[in-house]
C-alpha cells in the first residue's frame, strides 16, 4: 500500500540536471521531527512502511545517509523505525544512531516504542493527538503515533531537503492550495508545526523555506511553474517573510 500521491514539484526535481541537489522521502517513507510541548526538536526519526525481517533496502539507506547527514554535528538523536503497512502495529523493527553504522535492526513491541520516545524527553500523554487538516497520509504508523504519544507531542514532516555534495544546505517546507499564489500566506496555526523543524534548522545551521505552488481541483493543473518562497526563522518576530517569486528553474537552480 502506497501513501504518497504526487506531486507536480517533486516530478520536475526528479528528471531536472540539479535532481541530486535534493533529496526528499516518498511512498510509505518519512522523514520526521519529534518536539516536545515547547516545540523543541527532540529526535529525528525515519520511518519505513515495509515487511518486517527484511534486508535494509536502498531507498532506506539514502534517507538514512542524508538524516544522519542533518544531525552530524548536533546533539539531536536520530533513529530508524520499519513497520509492516499491511498490519496494525503491535512491533517494530528498530535501530538509534550511536555514531556507528547500522548492523542489525532490533524487533521491539508498541510498548517499548513508545519508551523509546519518551526517554528524548518528549511529553507524553494518553490524549489521542487529533489528525491535522493537511495530513493526508492514514498509514499504521501515523495511526499509532497519534494514540500512543498524545497530544502534546509535536511532529513535523521533513518534505524536502536541497544539498550540496552530501551536506544538506536547505530544508524546504511545500504547500499548495487552490488560492491563487499572489494571495497566499502561510497560515499562523500551521507554525505549531514549523517552529520543530525551524528549531531544528538553527540548531544544525541550515535555512528553512516555505515553498507554495498552485494547485486546481478542476480541472486538475498542479501548477509549478511559479512558486512563491518565504523564509521562516521562529527567532524573528516575524518569523515568516516573503522571499519573493521564483520559476521553477530557477528554484531547482
């Protein structure tokens, strides 16, 4: 079962010149922020929807590499999660990054998941967190995530990361709508959501952007082309500024 339904933007970086100057997690893979009640990164997390007991495959290797990548150099833990996508979730297979490639994964049960979590110093609760309006992905493991980590838990998707060589440079956060792209702002309650991954981006030096394309319903036009950029910095008070408009090629450039 595959999570992940296309976009228009992601088809463009894949067949560009620069496509190895990004790298971003589709189908059943992510890359997540974990923060705590404060919104403060507690662990990078990469999480693969895959049968269990299987070889490591590349696509979990790369994003792997680029995670460790985002948090060399920090003190933010990083781990590894696979879970079946075919089943609700009663164990994982599991791996932290303790400077040293990975040998084997670890089956662990929902429970000891769970206090796994909680030892990053998240705070956890019994309040089943409420699905966000933008997440469209109703996987096992976003299933479990929100019945057994509460809801003070705050948990950022990583959509797109541009590097150079093998340093991460950029973390890019993507929105589209059906508003035209001169009218469209970044909405203040989704900064619940970016201020982990703003956090994380000071802490690691990195800049965060906002990236917003148009998308139409009907007829169907995700519309590239143009995109409007803002920089988001939680330590500003205005944390979210226009950058300004870009082509497509020239964002990929």
């Amino acid at each position: 079962m595959a999570y992940y339904t296309g976009n228009a933007l992601y088809d463009y970086l894949s067949t560009c010149k620069n496509k190895d100057n990004f790298y971003w997690a589709s189908g059943n893979l992510w890359m997540l922020v974990y923060g705590d009640d404060n919104q403060n990164p507690r662990v990078l997390t990469v999480v693969s929807g895959n049968e269990l007991n299987t070889p490591i495959t590349e696509y979990e290797k790369r994003a792997l590499q680029v995670a460790t990548e985002l948090v060399s150099g920090s003190d933010l833990p990083l781990n590894f999660i696979r879970f079946d996508p075919n089943h609700t979730i009663t164990s994982v297979q599991y791996w932290e990054y303790k400077g040293s490639p990975m040998e084997q994964l670890e089956v662990i049960s929902s429970d000891v998941l769970r206090e796994r979590f909680g030892k990053f110093g998240l705070s956890l609760n019994s309040k089943v967190a409420q699905k966000s309006i933008n997440d469209r992905s109703s996987s096992p493991y976003h299933d479990w995530q929100r019945t057994h980590l509460g809801s003070s838990v705050t948990v950022a998707d990583i959509d797109l990361i541009r590097l150079v060589g093998r340093k991460p440079k950029e973390i890019i956060e993507l929105k589209r709508s059906c508003i035209e792209l001169e009218k469209w702002t970044p909405y203040k309650p989704d900064y619940h959501n970016f201020i982990p991954i703003s956090k994380l981006a000071v802490k690691i030096s990195l800049d965060f952007y906002i990236v917003y394309n148009y998308r139409r319903k009907e007829p169907f036009l995700d519309d590239v082309s143009k995109l409007k950029v803002f920089k988001f910095d939680h330590r500003k008070g205005e944390a979210c500024s226009l950058v300004g408009y870009k082509t497509i090629q020239q964002f990929a450039n």
